[in-house]
C-alpha cells in the first residue's frame, strides 16, 4: 500500500510539474511573438535614410537601424512591442524624423532579422541595454537619449532606467505588470514579478509620457489614466481612439505627432560639456 501511494504521488507530481512548465511557457510567450525575415522591405527607406548598424556582442547580432538628423538635439531608442519586427514601425520612425528627431530602433535576438533564438524577460533586457550601449558608441550623451517603448517594450526601459541616464521615457500601450492580463490566477501567481513598471517607474525623474489605445484588447485605458492621476511627476497622456495593438501613429499620425511634439519640446536639451582647457 505504501508503495502505491509512493507512486500515486510521483505520478500525480509529475503531471503537476508538467502543467506548470507548460504554464510557465505560455506565460512567458503570450507576448513574444516574433516575425522573422531574411530580407529588408523595399519601402524601408522611402522617406528616410535609415542606415544599418547591426548590435553584435558575443555570438549574437541584434539587427538595428539608425538615422542621424544634423540638427537634432536628441534621439529616440525604440523598443518594439514583443510582436513582429522593427520593419513594422516604419510609420512610428518616420514620424519621430518630421518630427527632427534622430531614430534607433532594433530588433531583440529572434526577432526580425537578428541572430539566436532565446526570448524570454532577461534576454530581452540585455538586448535594450545593447542597444543603449551602441547609442553611446555612436557619440550621444546619456541626457539625449529618449526611450519610446511598447507594451514590453516600454516596461524594458522602465527597467533600465533605473541605471541609465536618459532625457525621457515615453509608454505606447504600456504593460504595467504582465500578471495583470493574464486571465486565471494560477498564471498570476506565476509572472507576478516580471515586468513591474509601476515600482520601476515612480522612481524615475526625467519627463515620463503615456500614449495609450482606447479600445486595447488586454490593457485597460482607464488603469493607465488612474496611474498617471497617483503620480504627480508624470507629465502627460493622450488617449487614442483606436481598437487592437496597432501603434496610433498608424492611423492617427498627424494627431500623434501634434501630441508629441509638445511633449518634445518640454524636454530638456542635453547639458553641454564643459571645454577642456589646453595646457600652455
């Protein structure tokens, strides 16, 4: 009899174990959806210039782009959403350049045309903070640099902003705790920690904006404005009128970059270095 029950409990614990890894992983990929590519789209750079500057560190290679505008004060990191590729925002890089505004947007590792195949939060983080880093090699000062991110990608720079110095955060359909769209509460319990943008942002001082879709079929508009009412430190939030995950600079471009370009102008320019003196 105790030998049955021996195995009774390793069975029923292996189909336990089972169902919670299977768990875990849609956890981790309800939002992680990639689209690979070989190739870059035709209409890439219709408008605009934007040049290649591949990430490589260890043995992986982050696709990314780069437009540098002569006049501008700042440039914008784009953190895409954990769906597609960075080939979809076309439309959101260019409306940062009429805006003046120089653009680097990258692909995470197994998105796009970029190498490896590990998504999961911590992979991801070491991808947003790659590509900070390339902003640094390529001559932009900390304070020039404006994070944009989406969805995921928003609470990824949220949470390096912790570290990193930077001129302003802005959130597109931002997840402020993944839990809080998951639908039972076994799933809850299970990614309750990842991606806590509220606990990361409170503590960030540089200029913070939302931009957020009405009609978002897992994040609630109206969560975001109560967030933005608690904290007196964030600056500003428009709300679109706009059903689904698509970006609103999609279909409401002129309205978005209205709304940005005041934001814009209240962040601050980069702080001058000071002039090294020459020994005589």
């Amino acid at each position: 009899m105790g030998t049955k029950l021996v195995w009774v409990f390793i069975v029923v614990s292996g189909i336990i174990g089972v169902i919670w890894l299977l768990v875990f992983h849609y956890s981790e990929t309800i939002f992680f959806r990639p689209v690979k590519t070989d190739t870059i789209p035709s209409e890439w750079t219709d408008r605009y210039l934007f040049e290649p500057s591949p990430i490589q560190y260890r043995e992986v290679t982050l696709d990314a782009f780069y437009l540098k505008q002569n006049e501008s004060e700042h440039v914008v990191l784009i953190a895409h959403s954990g769906f597609g590729n960075l080939f979809q925002q076309r439309s959101l890089c260019e409306a940062f350049a009429d805006l003046g505004v120089s653009v680097f947007i990258f692909d995470y590792r197994g998105y796009g045309r970029s190498s490896d195949t590990t998504i999961n939060e911590a992979s991801m983080t070491d991808d947003v903070l790659r590509a900070y880093g390339k902003l640094m090699q390529l001559g932009w000062p900390q304070d020039s640099v404006i994070f944009y991110g989406q969805d995921i990608g928003a609470s990824l720079l949220a949470k390096i902003a912790q570290n990193k110095g930077f001129a302003a955060w802005i959130g597109e359909n931002t997840v402020f705790r993944l839990s809080d769209v998951m639908n039972d509460i076994v799933r809850k319990g299970m990614v309750s920690s990842q991606f806590d943008v509220e606990s990361d942002l409170i503590n960030i001082a540089p200029k913070t904006f939302f931009i957020q879709n009405s009609q978002h079929p897992y994040l609630s508009s109206t969560a975001v404005a109560s967030f933005v009412e608690r904290y007196s430190s964030f600056d500003r939030y428009c709300l679109f009128t706009e059903a689904g995950i698509r970006s609103p600079v999609e279909n409401h471009r002129e309205s978005w970059k209205q709304c940005m370009k005041q934001f814009l102008e209240k962040v601050p320019p980069p702080v001058p270095k000071p002039i090294k003196k020459k020994r005589s």
